[in-house]
C-alpha cells in the first residue's frame, strides 16, 4: 500500500511539473503600442524608404525552457500601412501593391520555432498577403520577460524577414534595386 501511494505521490509531482514548463499565452499589447510591423524598401538605390502598420493584433505562447513549443498568430490590416506621405499610402492600397479592397488583412502563423541559441530562433509560418499564402522565415531574438509596473507579466522579442514583392503577386516595378521588401518586428506581449 505505501509503495502504491508513493508510486501515485511521485506521478503527481511529475505531472505537476510537467504542467508548470508549459508555456504562457500572451496577447500582443496594441492598446499600449508595444508592438511594431515596420518595413523598409530602398528608393531607387539610393536611400531607404520606411513604413508601418498601424493596426494589428495577435498572440503568442512561449516558454523560455522550450521555445520551439511556442506558436505565434498575427493579424494586420492592411489599409493601416503608412509611410509618412499620405499619395504614396494611397499608391501602396491600391492594386498596384496592396489592393486594400480585395484583401483588407494579411495573417502570419506559425508552423515552427527553432532555436538557434543564445536567445535567437529560425520562426517558421505561413504568410497570406494580397491573397497569396507563401512559407516564409523570421529570424527572431527573445529580448527579455518579467512583471510590469501594472501588475502584469510580458515578453518581447525582435525579429526580420525579407519578401520578394512578385511571391506575393506584387507586380510594380520599382526597379531593380527595389524587388524586396523587408519587415522590421518588435513585439511585446502581455501574459494573459
């Protein structure tokens, strides 16, 4: 009878801690503007030029002893893109670039993290922008977790990926030196 009991009490403990490494869900924290979906695009190959979207919204989970068991979903509107000049933003809303009217939101999901060390991960997922859904890769790096002054716990990262404007049937040309675009993300997220 005690080696049974024993038996159960050890399962438990496992069990138990087997549940505390699992990882915590975070809501990206827009209402504070935490979180950032920025993009660059050299002008010619001259200079660069920069942009964001302002609105966004998604989750993540994470676990700092397992990352490659975190998941990420992102949703963005993509009528929200601005450059800072307001005829070039309606130039990329139309159907030359973005075509807001047909495909008003681009998503991100992942498929899977892999770890690449000292706090860097290869995020795998797929992509559906102006209607097309490619696989891409973003080179992430976890930046830090821990309370908040509001009683809450968050976790940030960084992370950049580069797409070529024609895999999602951007079919502009702005010249040879502007055939990519790259995405520049920082996202902080609220434990939930």
């Amino acid at each position: 009878m005690l080696k049974k009991t024993l038996a159960a009490l050890a399962l438990g403990s496992a069990l138990l801690g087997a549940g505390q490494a699992m990882a915590a869900n975070y809501l990206i924290d827009k209402e504070g503007q935490h979180a950032f979906v920025n993009f660059k695009i050299s002008h010619l190959g001259y200079s660069w030029l920069y942009g964001t979207f302002r609105d966004f919204d998604g989750h993540f989970s994470f676990d700092a002893a397992q990352p490659e068991t975190s998941k990420i979903q992102v949703n963005l509107k993509t009528a929200s893109v601005d450059s800072n000049h307001a005829e070039r933003d309606k130039h990329l809303r139309s159907p030359d670039f973005l075509n807001v009217a047909k495909h008003p939101t681009a998503t991100f999901e992942s498929t899977q993290v892999k770890p690449n060390g000292n706090g860097s991960f290869d995020i795998l997922g797929n992509l559906s922008l102006n209607g097309v859904t490619k696989p891409v890769v973003i080179a992430a790096r976890f930046i830090g977790e821990g309370k908040d002054p509001w009683g809450g716990y968050r976790a940030g990262f960084e992370g950049s990926t580069k797409l070529k404007l024609k895999d999602f049937d951007i079919q502009k040309d702005l010249g040879p030196a502007s055939q990519e675009v790259e995405l520049i993300l920082s996202v902080e997220g609220v434990r939930q």
